[in-house]
C-alpha cells in the first residue's frame, strides 16, 4: 500500500507529460538526468522519513513540519508551492491532455473537458471506496506494457522513426550543461514520494516501511519510466 500511494500519486501528478517532454526532446539522454534527480529524490525521501520518525503524529507532511521548526507564514508558503501551485499546473495539464486523447481518438463530438471531468469523477469515486493499489498496478503494468511493446519493436506505425539514424549526440543536447537543464524537468516526474506521511500511521511499522516505500516507489518509476 505505502508503495501504491508514492508511485500513484507520482504517476498521476505530473508524470505522463513530463517524460515525453524529455524524451522528445533530447531522447535517451534524459535517462541521465532522470537517474540524477532519483537519486536526489530518494535523500528527499531520507528527510521526511526521518522527520516522521521523530515527529510520527503529524499528518500533513511539509506544512507541519515547517510549522514546528520556521513558523506559520514558511509553513502556509511551503504547503502552496508544494502543493497547491503544482496541483494547479500539473493536474489540469494532465487530465485536460486525457480529455484531448479520448475525443481524438473515440469521442470526436464530446466536448473534451466533459470528457475530463467525466474521468475526474470517475478516479473520485475509486478513490473514495479505497481499491487505489488496483489501479496503480493497472496503471504501472499498462505503462511496462507499452515500453515493452516499444523496446520489443512489436508495434506496427508509420509515424515511427530510426531513432538510431536520428538521435542527437552529446554535443547537440549542450553538452553536460544542456543534460542539467532537463534536471529540473525530470524532477517533475518524481514530485510527491512525500505523499506517504499522512498514511504513515497506518503502517505496520511506519520507521521502516515509510523509507523503505519511498525507496521501491523511485526505484520501480525510474525502471518504468525509463523503458517507456
């Protein structure tokens, strides 16, 4: 459960589009960038698991946890930006990206934001009556599946290209400056491994499970993410 939290909300933040953004735009490069900011996410997750062990009652994650050690006003500051301004920037790109496939490809007279909010409501739904673990790994294996496919040369497009005769060299992508750019892209893709905190009390023993999920969450979204 406590890997299905940080791989889902992960996924379903500001994953999807981030990745093609990075890939489309430097191809295999971005890996190095994306194993990079794993490795700086996972000290992330070092932090709050040791802030949960000393502070286990705390529900909210980095507001509270500001809030005891700097105060109100860097506490309200560090719940918007962690929060609430990326929500607002990831999420209505995400679902809106959703809506635009789906009347694109099967719904060509829908609306595409009826088509969102239809979806929207649908994961509130799924969410309230608790069956989340299914569809992370509906989610994770769908996303291994289409690497596969990928990798395996198994689909069949005329939109496909020789990426071999077309990928850019290290001196087309700028070089390791033109790699670190994409740093701060890639940290899109693992926003949220702090996701875990609230629920950590329900953990059977949160003081190893709460790292140790954090740690599989990263691990698995970098090997998926990468294959795809």
């Amino acid at each position: 459960s406590g890997v299905a939290i940080c791989v889902g909300l992960i996924v379903a933040t500001s994953c999807l589009v981030s990745l093609g953004t990075g890939m489309g735009s430097i191809g295999r490069w971005f890996i190095i960038p994306l194993f990079a900011v794993m490795v700086l996410n996972w000290f992330i997750g070092i932090s709050f698991a040791e802030l949960n062990g000393l502070m286990p009652r705390v529900q909210g994650g980095t507001g509270q946890y500001l809030l005891a050690g700097m105060g109100p006003l860097p506490s309200l500051i560090g719940n918007l930006s962690a929060y609430v301004i990326t929500e607002i920037l990831s999420m209505t790109a995400e679902i809106t990206l959703c809506g635009l496939v789906l009347k694109g490809l099967f719904l060509p007279h829908v609306d595409n934001r009826i088509i969102s909010i239809i979806i929207m409501a649908l994961f509130l739904v799924i969410n309230l009556f608790g069956v989340q673990n299914i569809v992370v790994f509906l989610l994770i294996g769908s996303m291994v599946l289409i690497g596969l496919i990928g990798v395996c040369k198994l689909g069949i497009s005329s939109n496909v290209v020789d990426y071999a005769a077309n990928a850019p060299t290290f001196e087309q992508i700028g070089g390791f400056k033109g790699l670190c750019s994409y740093a701060a892209l890639a940290f899109w893709l693992f926003i949220g491994v702090e996701f875990i905190i609230p629920v950590a009390k329900d953990l059977k023993n949160p003081r190893r499970d709460v790292l140790l999920s954090m740690t599989i969450g990263l691990v698995l979204l970098f090997f998926v993410q990468s294959i795809l």
